[in-house]
C-alpha cells in the first residue's frame, strides 16, 4: 500500500527548521544593529526611515526570538560578528560622509539576506504552526522597501 504524498514524514528535522529559523533571527539582529547606528547617525530628513527599518527590525527580533524560546531553542540577542561589522561601516561613513537617502542601495542590499533567510526558514521544512506569522514579517519588509523604492 503506498503512503499518500500529504502523509509521507518530512526528510527535514526539526533542528533544521530551528537552524533557519535562529539564522533569521541573527540576520535581523544584524540589521537591526546597524540601522540602531543609522538613526542615531542620519541626517535629519532621512532620520525617519531609518527608524522605520529599526523599528520593523526590532518587532522582528522580538517575534523571532519568542518563536524560537517556544521551540526550546536558546537566542543569541546580540546577532553575530555582522553586528559589529554593520555598527562599524554606518559610523565610518558617518564620519566621511552624510548618512541619507544614498545609502538606500546599501540597506536593500542588506535587506537581501534578511529576505533570503525569511525564504530559506520558509522551505525548510514544516512551518504550519507559525506560518503566517513568518509570511506576514516577510510582507512587512517587503512592504517598508517598496514604500521606500523612490528613495536612492
């Protein structure tokens, strides 16, 4: 007798789906960690969407770390070595110049690897039970960068 397709177990683990879950969250540490820097270093005028990225960031994090506390995973709040690489870059252009809408190319480029992890922990196996949430974060960054598109 063959197994349904829907019934077939998963070839993922559930440590997988933890692994990409917890790398997400260390990306959006990471990007949270430099726009914490751009709002203290931008320009007046652009003062306001680097706080819009810092505040989705943080909500992300926040969301992310009581998914994976729920899961029995433990949370590294302080991101990785990227942390302090996006804490550095941000103050040293600060330093030689203006933190403004021409860094708009650096964040969406940022925000490529924080989109890829969202992908990633979404085909990594299993998510029903915190689907929606993952997809709802996804659409919010994905909303924040279209709302920001005519900036460069």
């Amino acid at each position: 007798m063959k197994t349904p397709e829907t019934a077939r177990p998963s070839a993922v683990t559930p440590t997988e789906v933890i692994d990409a879950l917890a790398d997400l969250h260390t990306r959006t540490v990471d990007a949270l960690a430099g726009y914490e820097k751009m709002v203290e270093k931008a320009e007046p005028e652009f003062r306001p969407v680097a706080q819009q990225f810092r505040d989705l960031h943080s909500r992300h994090a926040a969301q992310l770390a009581s998914l994976l506390t729920s899961l029995g995973a433990s949370v590294d709040a302080d991101g990785s070595f990227m942390a302090t690489v996006n804490r550095t870059v941000v103050s040293l252009r600060a330093f030689f110049d203006e933190i403004d809408e021409d860094v708009m190319d650096n964040i969406r480029s940022g925000e490529d690897h924080v989109l890829r992890a969202f992908e990633s922990v979404l085909a990594s196996g299993p998510t029903q039970p915190y689907h929606a949430d993952l997809m709802a974060m996804r659409e919010d960054l994905l909303r924040l960068l279209d709302a920001t598109r005519h900036l460069d």
